[in-house]
C-alpha cells in the first residue's frame, strides 16, 4: 500500500483530550507506576499517525462519517475532514457502550 501523498493534520477534540487524560491518570494511579500509562500513550499516538496517513483503515461505526480503530481496550475514533483527521473520542472498550453512545450523538 503506497503511503498518501500528504500526511493529514491531526486535531483533537476536548473530549479526546479529556478521555485520554483521563484513561493515562487512572492507569498512573492504579499501577502506581508511568511505565503503562508511557506505553499506552506512545501506542495510540503511534496508531493515530498511521491513521494520518492511512485514514482508512478504521472500521464505520454508527455514527455518521466516523471511524474505530481499535488498539486493545481501546479505540481511537476518528472522521475525516478534508485534509485532517479529527479525534473525536479516545475508548476503553470495556466501559459501558452507552456512554459512548451519548458522547458521541451529541456531536452530531
């Protein structure tokens, strides 16, 4: 597969943004320990760089024009807009789906 051209520009939604902290401080907390919450982070800024230049590579989800990748217990969703990627929500997969569900119809 020939990579694209132009990398595409990631942004990140607050409430990626927020998920994502959220998920790094509680694994911090738990382990008592950066080592898993460093390797998770680098894992899906790993995985969001190949999706900037591989947008489709996630699976469609429900919502309109967005797309999963999943990466473990998480997923990363995303849709494309011209030329970025916007991260719209950073998952723990084992969290109840209709969180999810509510997060993300609000976003239209």
């Amino acid at each position: 597969m020939a990579r694209n051209q132009r990398k595409l520009k990631v942004i990140w939604s607050k409430t990626a943004e927020f998920q994502l902290q959220q998920i790094l401080t509680y694994w911090l907390k738990r382990n008592g320990s950066p080592a898993y919450p460093k390797k998770l982070y680098e894992a899906i800024h790993e995985r969001i760089q190949l999706l900037s230049h591989y947008p489709e590579l996630g699976k469609p989800t429900d919502f309109k024009t967005t797309y999963q990748s999943v990466l473990g217990h998480h997923s990363i969703l995303y849709r494309r807009e011209g030329e970025f990627i916007l991260i719209s929500a950073i998952w723990d997969n084992r969290d109840d789906p209709k969180k999810l569900y509510e997060i993300m119809s609000k976003k239209g």
